[in-house]
C-alpha cells in the first residue's frame, strides 16, 4: 500500500510525506492523506489585503502567480478525481476551518480556499442533492465533546483513541441536506454536528476526520494507517449496482442467516446494557444525596430517594427545588437545600414556610413540610460540620416543620436497599417532629 501525506506529519510503513506543490501525481497512490492547514502559505504572503477585507490577487500584476495557482489546483482536483472514481483510491482529509482564501479578480473572480482541491461532483440521494465542493461547507467550531462515535466502522478506534484532543471545525451541508443521506457520519458533537464523515465518490470515497491537534506522528500512523489499508482492501464499493444482487454464490444464505443472528445478539446485549446503565444511574442519582452536581442534583436525588421509600413524588414546576411526596399514611412538601460552604441559612426554612402556606390556601391541601438539608458536599458526610443553623432548627419546630440531613435520608434508603422495611422507614418519617433521625 502506497500512501501520500500533504502537509500532514504522519510516520509508518509505506508513507511518503510531500509538499502539495511538488508531490507527484496523486492518482499514483493508492491512498492520499490531505492536512490541507499549510494550503493558504502558497497565496497569502504573495496577495494584498483590499479594503473589502478581501486577500486578492490581480492577474498581470502578479508574475503569473495566479495562473501558477490556478493550473495547480485543477491539476490536483484532477488528480483526485482519477484517484477516487477510477482508481477507487481513498482519500483522508483534516477537517479544519476554511481559513482566509484567496480571490484572483477577473470576469467573474475566481476564489481558492483549503478545500479547492476536493473533487467536482454531483451526488444525488432520494430528494437530496449535493454539489461537491460548494455544497459543503467547514464551520470553525472548537470543541473537546466528541459522542457519538460509529464503532463499527474502521475508523471507529482512532476516533476513540483520539477524541480527548478535540476538533477545531464541522461539516455542514449548504442545502441543509442531511450528510448521512450521502455518507456514513462517523462522529458527532454533543449537539449533533458532523465531525467525521465517510463518503462515498465514484468507486473510491472520502474520509473527513477530525483535526485532534497535538497527535504524534508515530501515533497517528499507528492508528490510521490500519483504517486506509481496511478501506483501501475491500474489494467492492460502497455503493452496489442493483443487479448485483441477482448473483448470489452457495453458502450466502448460511452467512447471513449467521449475520442475522449476531445482530439479535447484538441487539439483546444493546438492551441489557441499557438496563444496566439504568439501573447503575438509580444508584448514582442515591449517591447524589452524599455529593450532587449543584441544586437541582440534589432535588433529583431527594426525590429518588423519597420514591424509594414508597412516596409518589411530584416536582413543583415552579420550584424545581420542591416537590409534594404523596403516600397512603401522608403527604409531605418537600425542599432540598444545598449550602456548599457552611450551614444552610433560614432562608430555606422561610421558603419551605411560605410554599406550605401558599399550598394550604390555595389548595387546601392537607400537607406537612420537609426539609432536607445538605451542607459542605465536599466533606466526607463523617467529618461534616453542622447541617443546618440553629435558627432553621427553630424555626422548623415552632411551625411544625420536618428537618433531616441528605445524609440521614441515604443511610435510610440504604437500609431499605439491604433488605429494611421501606413503610416502617416511611412512618417514622411521617410521624416525626422536628428534628429526624434514622435509628437503623
């Protein structure tokens, strides 16, 4: 396997690094790999910067470099072109920003950028097309949150390894046709923008992967030259004519009735997987009650904790701290209170105090309050100070207030979790006054 690296420090067997100026043709490889980074340093320091904010080059004033340029890039997009629809060659591409082009003026102008040598064709899918390369376009967009990531695919492990250094742009169509209408996308940001992207041209395709800046050479060649060679050896293309089908050989049936099952499996372990990812969040949301991620995580704790003590809990929209706790011996308003540093103040006890009156007058409703306090999370719950002031303590029993720490309320559920009598935990809650501690 002949391998070609323009502009991109990749070390490995086979690798021939070149400058995109003075490369052979790219045809003769069986895979190309573009950074296409370094492209702008062939026009910029050679262009003026015009007073639209525009770096122009005037053709006749310019030593023929714009002909020199424009000849070059032509030739290489031919190149590829023959690389990916005759040859069925792969070719790799850094996706980055698409930088500051350059326009070579004339009737009309003529614009070059990083991408200019990307091949010129036109892909169809259903009621969706795209014009390569000006249907495509790179949006700078940095980011670290690499999620999902197709594993299947051989590029899935680089992607993995890699994904802690980030990317610095996406692809984005300029119709807004969906890219996996053309191409398998590979990976996505946490709000669903393409960041690697498969895609079939002619007999061969193009890989766009991330930038992840800061790989090693011998790394990067390590990890990705396994997925050109995978790509590079399957023998059919991507897209099958139809009429392929019709020639099926002895022993395709027992295969894909083989495939068929695995893919049940498969799908079997997909939803156990699930189940267990459920169930460890159940876990993780109890665990919360002793460290939550801020307020609203230890709301969501409480009330996972409550239903697990038999209450119904239903959040007050208005009061994403406070939520009703209803049971068969009782309801309860309750409020979860978070103080990162110190005890929590009476001001949670007096919001507590005027949600329940609100809920009496309004509602009628037959309703005590609970509050649960939970202070200094960043403490062992052992080595805590006190959770609460002496004025919240006070004041929750002239009013006939419910207090407990978060850590009291876990140790409970713990020992319902190991077998304890959830509705005897459930009463002694009810019938409290003042102050609750869990005797177990």
């Amino acid at each position: 396997m002949r391998v070609l690296a323009l502009g991109w420090e990749v070390e490995g067997p086979g690798v021939i690094r070149a400058e995109f100026a003075s490369a052979d043709s790219l045809a003769s490889y069986d895979a190309v790999l573009v950074d296409p980074e370094p492209l702008p340093s062939l026009w910029l320091p050679h262009a003026a910067l015009e007073p639209d904010g525009v770096w122009r080059l005037h053709p006749g004033r310019d030593l023929g470099l714009s002909r020199a340029l424009g000849n070059l890039v032509a030739a290489r997009r031919a190149e590829v072109e023959d690389l990916l629809l005759r040859g069925g060659g792969v070719l790799v591409v850094r996706v980055r920003p698409p930088g500051e082009g350059v326009e070579i003026a004339g009737q009309p102008p003529h614009r070059l950028d990083r991408y200019a040598f990307l091949p010129r064709t036109s892909l169809v899918s259903g009621p969706h097309h795209l014009g390569l390369p000006q249907g495509l376009r790179f949006v700078p967009r940095r980011g670290h949150d690499l999620t999902t990531i197709e594993a299947a695919h051989p590029a899935g492990p680089y992607l993995e390894a890699f994904a802690p250094l980030g990317y610095e742009a996406v692809l984005v169509a300029t119709l807004g046709a969906p890219l996996s209408s053309f191409g398998k996308v590979l990976a996505t940001n946490r709000v669903g923008d393409a960041v690697a992207w498969d895609l079939p041209v002619g007999a061969g395709r193009i890989l766009f992967l991330p930038s992840l800046p800061g790989a090693s050479p011998s790394e990067v060649g390590e990890r990705l030259l396994p997925v050109v060679a995978a790509l590079c050896g399957e023998p059919l293309p991507v897209e099958l004519p139809d009429w392929i089908s019709g020639f099926e050989l002895p022993g395709e049936d027992e295969l894909r009735r083989a495939e068929e099952a695995l893919a049940r499996d498969r799908e079997k372990l997909r939803r156990r997987e699930q189940e267990l990812g459920e169930a460890r969040r159940g876990y993780d949301l109890l665990r919360a009650l002793l460290s939550p991620r801020g307020h609203l995580g230890l709301a969501q704790a409480t009330w996972s904790a409550l239903e697990r003590l038999g209450f119904t809990v239903s959040p007050r929209g208005d009061a994403p701290a406070t939520a009703i706790a209803s049971s068969s011996d009782g309801d309860y308003l309750v409020r979860a209170a978070l103080s990162p540093f110190g005890p929590v103040g009476p001001e949670e006890h007096r919001a507590l105090l005027l949600d329940l009156d609100r809920l009496r007058s309004e509602e009628n409703a037959d309703v005590r309050g609970l509050l649960v306090c939970l202070a200094d999370p960043r403490l062992d719950p052992r080595r805590r100070g006190p959770q609460w002031a002496e004025s919240v303590r006070r004041g929750c029993r002239d009013h006939g207030l419910v207090l407990t720490s978060a850590h009291n309320l876990f140790r409970a559920v713990r020992d319902v979790l190991g077998g304890g009598s959830a509705a005897e935990v459930r009463r002694d809650l009810l019938a409290a006054e003042g102050e609750w501690r869990w005797k177990g």
